[in-house]
C-alpha cells in the first residue's frame, strides 16, 4: 500500500472526481482546540509562512493552507457520512483495487488529491482560454461569502480562515468543473450496445464437486458423477415433456430446482459467461432467444441445463454501458492529469509532501 501511496498522482487513477457538490457547506467544528494547540507546538517554523499560516503541503509553486484544506475536508466529510452513515469513522473499507484502507486514511488522501486535481485543471485554463463569466464569479462569491459568515468565532480562529479564502476556493471549483467538462467533451470513449451486453439466464446446476470444511473444492467420485449425469438427463426428459403441454414453460420453478445448491439465475457480460463457463457455453447462450431451453451441457463443474430469460438484459446493459464508459473516460482524464501534474511538481507525493503534523489539526470523527 505505501508503494500506491508514493506513486503520487498513480493514486489520484482510484478516486472518482469529486467535485464541491454542495457549496454552501455545513458549519460544523473539524478541529478540536486541544488537539491543535499541542499540535502547533510540535509543527515548527517550517510549516508556517511569513504570516504565520500554516501549510498542509506545497504542490508546484503555491502553498495549500490549512484553512483551503478544511473546507475541502468538510466537503468529503459530508459525503462519506452521506453514502456510509456517521459512524464510518475507524472503519475500513476495501478499495477498487482490493486493498483493506482504513476510512479516515482513505477521505484524507481523498482529499488532498481532490485539491491537486482542482489546482492542476485550472492550470490549464489559458491553454483552453475558459474563465469564468461575470454570473458565475458573481454567484460563487455570495455563496462563499454565506459560508464564511456561518462560521462562528471560535471556527474561523481554529482554522485560520481568512476573508477570501472560500471564495477562492469556490471559484477554482467551479473553473476547474468547467474546464474537466470542455477537456471531457474531447474524449472519444465508446461503448456499443454489443460491448456492453448483459445476459440473464437460469442454470440448472447438477455439481459434480462439493466444498469442504477448509473451503477446498473436491471432486465428486465417478459414481457420484455419474449419478448426476443420470439427474440431468431425466430432467432434461420431463422438461421435454412439459414443454408440448407448455410452451412458455420457465424452469425456474420445477421440482428438479429443490435439491440443487447452485441452482440460480445470473446476468453476465460476455467475457464473465466465457470465464465462469468456457466458449462451449457461451457459443450456446448467444445461439438462445429468450425463453428457449438448452439441452444438458457438461463443464469441468457439472450439468447444466440453460433458460434463457433476456439475451439483452436492456436494464443491466445500460447500467454496464455507463460504467464501461465512465472507466473509459476515467482512464482518458487520469492520463491527461497524470502529465499535468508531473509538468507542475514533478516530485509531488502524497507521503513525501503533505505535513502530517499540519494535517492532523483537522479531524474526521
């Protein structure tokens, strides 16, 4: 995991972009005055400039600050506890990538990397000349300045929070949403409907192994097998016979189901079916139109017997297309950022640059 983290932007690739989704943020305290105060102490003249403000890391030739960072922090604060409840706090989660990341872990470097992205898209806004109009400035002024006067006396000395800071940041946001979305517009990712099929079929299962206490699959013995096979046919048999009196017949429900274990339904993509079940099968299904039945088909697994309920499942072939095309997107933008960063701070790390000890005044539980 510390190789993922000292990959800098490589683990900007595994966050979503997030953008300021609610910019009139929820004034709650984030700092806990004790904490900080022993905190500063510990921090040293290096993470403050001239002023005295506190820098959480250098990115390029600018100083983020610790009040920039808290409204950041705010913002993904409210939107964990949104999508996993209040109490996610000291909990982990597993990322996309299968890594068990503690949560508070995973939101501070979440948000570090939401400020990097943000600082990088605006860097590019002579290239694209985008800026912002009148209206837009105008609007991210007064909500800025909505937030500022929400906070209490006691908030704006814990944090630092200058006058200006939230309409700066308010404004990078909404120039930097304008330029992902004119860069994005040039993104040639397509999916076709082919691409995104998703399947839905039932499988009368007839298993020639079991699992044992230790989770080791084992074999059935010849007899056994054999046993099944004999299952499968006579099932395929009355199946055969139910379908002259029952056209529609859905063998879903059929008293040979009772006693199958693995017995189910699944909505599978192409290259799932190919690798759950190899190309006999797959040859098999895509030759099915819905409601027709296969006869018994054996794999290393088993007997199967197939009902085809939607060759294109319609609903799950949208949902996969969107996500296809969201992973195609992501990897187009990840690209372009990855270069935009190295060319602003060639060095920049998340474990090599942020100031730990500056960071941790915040709180996240």
């Amino acid at each position: 995991m510390q190789d993922d983290a000292d990959a800098g932007i490589g683990e900007l690739e595994e966050q979503e972009v997030w953008w300021m989704k609610r910019r009139i943020l929820k004034a709650i305290s984030l700092i806990c005055t004790c904490v900080m105060l022993l905190t500063l102490a510990a921090c040293g003249e290096e993470s403050q400039d001239n002023t005295g403000k506190y820098i959480v890391f250098k990115f390029g030739n600018d100083n983020i600050y610790l009040d920039e960072v808290y409204i950041y922090a705010q913002t993904t604060i409210d939107e964990y506890e949104k999508e996993y409840g209040n109490d996610i706090w000291g909990k982990t989660i597993e990322t996309d990538g299968g890594i068990e990341m503690d949560v508070e872990e995973m939101a501070r470097r979440e948000v570090i990397s939401n400020i990097v992205q943000t600082k990088a898209l605006i860097a590019q806004a002579d290239e694209y000349k985008i800026s912002l109009t009148a209206e837009e400035q105008a609007q991210a002024e007064q909500e800025a300045e909505d937030f500022y006067n929400s906070l209490t006396d006691e908030q704006l000395k814990e944090t630092g929070m200058e006058a200006d800071t939230p309409s700066r940041v308010l404004q990078e946001n909404a120039l930097a949403k304008k330029i992902y979305d004119h860069v994005m517009s040039d993104s040639s990712a397509e999916v076709s409907d082919e691409q995104a099929r998703m399947t839905t079929f039932y499988d009368m299962f007839f298993e020639c192994y079991y699992e044992d206490d230790f989770g080791n699959i084992v074999v059935y013995s010849k007899d056994k097998i054999a046993e099944q096979k004999q299952k499968a046919d006579e099932a395929y048999t009355s199946i055969k016979q139910q379908l002259s009196d029952n056209p529609n017949l859905n063998i879903t429900f059929l008293g040979h189901t009772n006693n199958l274990q693995y017995a189910g339904s699944h909505t599978m993509s192409k290259d799932q079916i190919l690798e759950s079940y190899g190309q006999e099968v797959l040859d098999t299904l895509y030759d099915m139109q819905d409601g027709d039945i296969s006869q018994v088909i054996e794999t290393e697994n088993g007997y199967h017997i197939f009902q085809m309920t939607y060759l294109t499942d319609e609903k799950a072939t949208a949902t996969n297309k969107a996500e296809l095309t969201k992973a195609a997107n992501d990897a187009y933008f990840n690209n372009l950022l990855t270069n935009w960063v190295s060319k602003i701070d060639k060095d920049y790390t998340y474990s090599k640059s942020v100031n730990t000890d500056v960071y941790s005044m915040i709180t996240f539980n």
